[in-house]
C-alpha cells in the first residue's frame, strides 16, 4: 500500500478542488504536506474546477504523483504561463498566449497518466473536471475516469482538452473550442474556466436539494481545498487594464466561493457530512495572475506548512 493513503471502511472520502490561477500552487502545497503526514486519504470522487482541474489528477492517484504535480507548478513553463501577446491580443480572444497553457498540460497528461486515471475508474473510484459551456451558459461536468478508458491518441486529446478549457480564465486566455455531434451534426461549442460558472464542484445541484450523498452507516467526509483567500482586503486598484481585470475577478470570485461553501455547508449540516475547508492563509499575497517562481514556490510552502502544522483546516466557511 502506498504511504499516505488510509483506506477505511464504510468511510467515504470527497475532495473538491476551487480555481484560483497561480493560486493552485497553494493546493498543490497542501496535498504534497499531506501525504507527509501520513493522513491522507483514498479520495472516491475528487473534483476540480480551473487550476484545481490541474491539481485533480494528481490528487486522484495519489503520493506517487505528488513530484509531477510539485514539478507542474513549480516548474519552468508554469513561471512563464503568462506571455504577453502582440497587440492583435487586443482585438482576438485573450490577452495571453494559450499555448503556453495548452503545451504545459499535454506535457502531463500522457499515457502512463491515463492508464493509472483509468485504472482507478474501473475500482468506481471518479475523477471530474468542470468547464463552462459559454454557448448554452451552461456548468458542464466532464468523467474524466471514462475518457481515460477509452484509450488512444483521441483519448489523451480529449482529456487534455478539457483540462485546458477549465483552465481558460476568460480574458486572460483564449476559450478552448470542443467539437460535438448529436448523431447527425458536428459543430463547435466554447468552453472556458469552471469557476466562471461555479468557484469550485463539490455537490451536485440536485443533491443540494436535500438527497443524502451514501447509505446511512457510512461516514462522510467532504474536504474543500480553496486557492484563495475568503475575506476581501482593502487595497487601492491601479488604473490599468491589467490590474483591474485582476481586481474584477479576484471580487467575483470571491464572491462566488463564500455562496458555494455556504450552501455546501448547510446541505452537510442537513445530511451529516464531515465539511473540511482549507483556504489561502491570510500570510501570503492573494494576486492569482502572479505566476513568478518566488510567489509560486511561497505559495506551495504554505501549503505543505498549513497541513503539517495542523492549520489548514476549518470545520465551517468564515463569516463575511
């Protein structure tokens, strides 16, 4: 058995992972930590949402893959993911160059990766990724365990190409085109970062409503990885493009995570569900489009510091 995981019985084990951009290096931080502690459990379904839809692989297999995922958000491409585009950036979609983004991804997900994906899937175990349908103005939630399945070249396509979508802050990077059918017709539709739509993916619609997530005499345990910080901070907004931009999302954002986790944490007080929410600690800079190696290896420190010393988590969303 690997070291880390701690399967038990008649416990069932959720992880959702927010966006956050630079931030998810701070996820990353965790999860490394966490295996280092000896705690970590086998996740049955783990999710994620924009730059946790980066992280959701690696925290779906395990501590064995906890070097990849230090190395893609420590590494080389990811300190230079934000290049800048010519001035026809102005008049195209996206203010940075995607394939920045695009060869990043498709570095990681190779075979051996969709094999160990695949693996895990047929044990039951679920592995979901999030974009936004800005066609249908749609969440659309992808099984990223079936498309593993399906093997081959299309396959690993597929699977990259979803996580680049979820991944494609609108704006800042250009939306990624899907091709569909219905059977008669092939068209393109246009998805764009999760988090436009959902901050992270915790709880389907449905089951907010009041369904039970298991059978009673089971114990469940949701945990809830944030890469922000929850509160707002006061802070005078340079009059640029760029930095408002930045502003605009990290407001709305924010936003979006407290009402998510305040209805999660109802709908889990209802139907007795462990709620877990680690959050960005208020120590570090919050700046999501700041991707230079120092802020990126400062964030995945405090990370790891937060699980091993015990601070990460909270049983309940802060007050606003």
């Amino acid at each position: 058995m690997m070291q880390g995981l701690i399967p038990r019985e008649h416990d069932v084990s959720y992880l959702a992972i927010s966006g956050g951009g630079a931030n998810g290096a701070f996820g990353a931080g965790l999860l490394f930590g966490w295996t280092q502690t000896g705690t970590r459990p086998e996740f049955q379904i783990v999710t994620g949402v924009s730059a946790g839809a980066l992280t959701a692989p690696f925290a779906f297999l395990g501590p064995a893959w906890d070097d990849q995922m230090r190395q893609a958000f420590l590494g080389e491409a990811s300190v230079h993911l934000l290049r800048r585009r010519t001035f026809l950036g102005l008049f195209t979609p996206g203010l940075f160059d995607g394939a920045v983004l695009r060869n990043l991804v498709r570095k990681y997900v190779t075979d051996e990766l969709l094999r160990a994906i695949a693996a895990e899937h047929a044990k039951g175990r679920r592995l979901l990724v999030a974009t936004t349908n800005l066609d249908t103005e749609q969440l659309v939630i992808w099984d990223m365990g079936a498309i593993a399945a399906t093997g081959g070249a299309a396959a690993r396509e597929l699977f990259a190409t979803v996580m680049v979508a979820s991944a494609s802050v609108p704006v800042v990077f250009p939306p990624t085109m899907i091709e569909v059918s219905d059977g008669r017709h092939t068209f393109q539709e246009m998805h764009v970062d999760g988090g436009a739509e959902s901050a992270f993916f915790a709880i389907p619609q449905t089951l907010l409503l009041g369904t039970a997530l298991t059978p009673d005499g089971y114990e469940r345990h949701l945990y809830i990885i944030v890469n922000a910080q929850l509160n707002d901070y006061f802070s005078i907004t340079r009059r640029a493009t760029i930095p408002i931009i930045r502003r605009t999302l990290e407001a709305s954002r924010k936003a979006s995570t407290r009402s998510v986790l305040i209805t999660t944490a109802e709908f889990c007080a209802i139907n007795g569900c462990d709620l877990q929410v680690a959050a960005l600690p208020s120590t570090e800079l919050d700046v999501s489009l700041d991707f230079s190696a120092a802020h990126l290896q400062s964030l995945f420190d405090a990370g790891q510091a937060a699980i091993i010393n015990g601070t990460a988590w909270r049983a309940r969303p802060p007050p606003p």
